[in-house]
C-alpha cells in the first residue's frame, strides 16, 4: 500500500515539504500552540499543562520558558522534570524525545529535519494541488535525549542522534553523531572529551 506524505515524513522517508497535509497539520497545532502563548511565564503549572497539549506526550511537570518555536509540536515528548529555557527551536518532522530531569540552555536547536544534498534532488516542482509554485524534498531523522543530560546554551543537536543518559553538550557545539552515556562533548563537530566521572 503506497504510504501517505504524512507516513513518509514520519518512517523518515524522503517526503513532501509543500504537501496540503503539512499545512493541515500545523493549522491544527497552530492554536495549541498560540494557547501556550498567552499563558504568563510565571503560571508554571498551567504552562506544563498546555505544553502537555501541544506536545506528543509528557511524562507530568515539565517546563519550556517562551518564547519557543515548533514545526508542529506534536512530535515531541517531554520527560518529567525536564527544563528548557528560552528561544529553543523545535524542527520535529520526527520524534524528538526526552528523558527525565534533563536540562538545556538557552537558544537551543533540535533538528529532527533535512533535505537531500543534491539540489536536484531537493527542489522539486510545484504541486498540482497546492498555491504554491515550488515543493522541497525533506527527510526526518529522531532525536533521543536520555534522563538527566545537560545541553548547554546555543548547541544544535541534529536528526538521527541519541544523547545518552547523564551525559552533557558543552555550549555551541553541533551534534552530528550519538553522544555515549556520562560523557562530556564539545565543538563542532561534537566530540567526547571526558567521562562525566573524572
């Protein structure tokens, strides 16, 4: 059975980035996530609750300080506990999963979404069904953070990348590649520098 655009964007097939399907799906977020908005910073419960609707799943009290930018939101899931401080960018073509007590700095990306290296590859034409005159070929890769990791301010952590549990990502550092558990990596590309132990 041929897969839709949505079940390609999710199973990290090439997929649509201009298909009627990713704008529906945003206009369904879109409210969820203006709800989010217009709550104060300082109603820390009622905030965790409506990230809880706007996200895929939460595991209890989490908190994401505003402002935040999502693709769609529901891709996301949030471990209890879990601390994101201000203008984090959420790219969640695919799933972007945290642990428990994690903490991230400010000014942080999790890109879960790409395209093609090849421009032909990437740009594709217009679509019949669509108003817009061009299309973009994309691709989704998950994100797994494990419980209690520290990324530090301004880092960028990429598709396809699992950060293991306890470990910490030095401020500015790009995370191409899987990050072992109790580690410590910094730079670009991210590289482990030491145990969390020594």
């Amino acid at each position: 059975m041929k897969k839709s655009n949505y079940e390609k964007m999710i199973s990290g097939e090439v997929f649509s980035g201009a298909h009627p399907d990713q704008f529906a799906l945003r206009a369904r977020q879109g409210p969820l996530k203006d709800a989010v908005d217009a709550i104060p910073a300082g109603e820390i419960d009622a905030r965790s609750e409506a990230l809880g609707r706007l996200f895929g799943s939460t595991d209890g009290f989490c908190m994401v300080n505003p402002p935040f930018m999502v693709d769609f939101g529901c891709h996301i899931h949030i471990g209890f506990g879990t601390f994101v401080n201000f203008n984090s960018t959420w790219l969640d073509s695919a799933p972007i999963t945290f642990g428990r007590r994690c903490m991230v700095g400010p000014n942080v990306q999790f890109i879960a979404a790409g395209h093609p290296i090849r421009p032909e590859d990437r740009n594709l034409p217009g679509r019949a069904d669509s108003d817009i005159p061009i299309d973009v070929a994309c691709i989704g890769g998950p994100i797994t953070i494990g419980d209690e990791v520290w990324i530090g301010a301004g880092a960028i952590i990429l598709q396809d990348v699992v950060i293991g549990d306890g470990a910490v990502i030095g401020a500015g550092s790009v995370v191409k590649k899987s990050i072992p558990a109790r580690t410590v990596a910094v730079d670009n590309p991210a590289r482990v520098v030491r145990s969390v132990d020594d």
